[in-house]
C-alpha cells in the first residue's frame, strides 16, 4: 500500500489506476490519504476511497495560483493548459473550480482589474469546495454547469436577494446544462467544462457585452480522449480521430 501512496494515477482510482464503482445507496469508507471517514457511494474495484477535498487539493491551488498570475484572456486557452498538468486529474471535483476559475480570470484580464480578479477567484473557490463529486449524475446538476452559474453570480454580485444577477446565475446554469443534456452521458469533465466555457462565453458577449474570445472561429479539439475510457468518440462535438 506504502507503494502505492507515492504514485497518483490521473484517471479512474487516484491510488491504483482501476475502475471506479458508483452505488445508489451511501456506504461509509475511509479516505485512504486523511484517514477521515465519509459516507460515500463510489470507491474503485479494490475499494480503494479518496475524499473529494485530498482527490482534488493539489489541482485546486494550481488552478488559482495560475489564474491568479496569468495575463491570458482566452478561457479555453487557460483551461487547456490546466488540464495538462498532472495534477489535474481526467475527472474529479477540480473542475468544479476550474471552469469559474478560468471565465473569472479571463474577465477581469480583460477589463484589467486584476486586483479584484484575486479576491473574485478565492471567492469561486471557497464555493467550489460545495460542489460534490458526481453531482452530474446524482443530483442532475453538472459540477461544470454549477461552476459557469457561480461564475455570473460572482462577476454580477448575485444573492439569494438579488433580482437580475439572481436570474442571470440561475440562467447561465441552466443554458449550459440544457447543451450538455442534448449530447448525454456518460460523464466526462473534459467534455463538460469545455461545454460550460463555451456557454459562458457566449453568455458574457450577449448579456454583458464582454466578449472572452472569438467563441464562433474557435472550438477545442480535445487532446485527452485516450484517457478516458467511456469517451463517446464521434457523438461528443470537441472528438477528433
């Protein structure tokens, strides 16, 4: 087990590699890194359990310290290069952050307000931190599509309160989920935060005229295909043979 523990595998178990079980029912399991014990419906084929918070620790502080000091502007750009890291793992709870991470840095880059940009970010991801894994298929609420709602929430000030930031958020959650319904299942968080920027960026163009990126000249092709096991290949609009 010692062994194991020095090596993080980026798809399926953080631990050893294989097939994550998902259960309709809550069992409890212990995170085999903190040791905490969680009610829990997924663990792997070993039963190996990593909690949200250590399964994302180390991609959530990249995602802000990147957003934090970058000048980039093109949200895709700086999701992609994210992506690529080894701490971010193929699907997990990081991505909850990383989708509103990347607009809020791509927004406030663009007006050049920088400062407001690192206090917006820490907000994003004290958020984040309520957003569970498997929320896609257990709440039918993408963790992505949450992340884009929390995103105009937090560059419009909504609250519980307000009233047009308040449908605005509500909006921008509910558009990018309707797109991500139409493609279906399985998960892929590749898929789906791509899905949520896309949204997004079309969502601040119409309704904030800011515009993020040239969103009609530019779609990702995803380059993480391989390793995800349930891709849906040709039905998913970012595959590529």
């Amino acid at each position: 087990m010692g062994e194991n523990l020095k090596t993080k595998h980026t798809r399926d178990c953080m631990i050893c590699g294989k097939e994550l079980i998902y259960f309709e029912d809550y069992r409890e399991a212990e995170c085999i890194y903190c040791h905490k014990k969680f009610k829990s419906n997924v663990n792997c084929l070993d039963g190996h359990y990593v909690c949200d918070t250590c399964h994302s620790m180390d991609g959530v502080e990249l995602i802000e310290s990147y957003c934090r000091e970058t000048d980039k502007t093109n949200p895709l750009e700086i999701a992609i290069e994210l992506m690529k890291s080894p701490s971010i793992n193929m699907h997990g709870p990081e991505h909850h952050f990383l989708v509103p991470a990347v607009l809020i840095t791509s927004y406030y880059n663009i007006l050049d307000k920088k400062d407001v940009k690192t206090k917006k970010l820490a907000v994003a991801k004290n958020r984040a931190k309520d957003i569970k894994g498997g929320f896609c298929g257990f709440y039918g609420n993408c963790g992505a599509a949450v992340g884009a709602g929390m995103y105009i929430s937090i560059i419009s000030g909504a609250s519980p309160l307000t009233k047009d930031s308040w449908g605005l958020a509500n909006l921008m959650t509910g558009t990018a989920l309707i797109t991500m319904a139409k493609i279906g299942g399985p998960r892929c968080c590749k898929r789906n935060s791509f899905i949520a920027i896309e949204e997004a960026t079309k969502f601040t163009d119409e309704f904030l005229n800011v515009k993020l990126y040239d969103y009609r000249a530019l779609s990702p092709i995803c380059s993480f295909r391989l390793r995800n096991r349930e891709c849906l290949k040709d039905e998913c609009p970012y595959y590529r043979r």
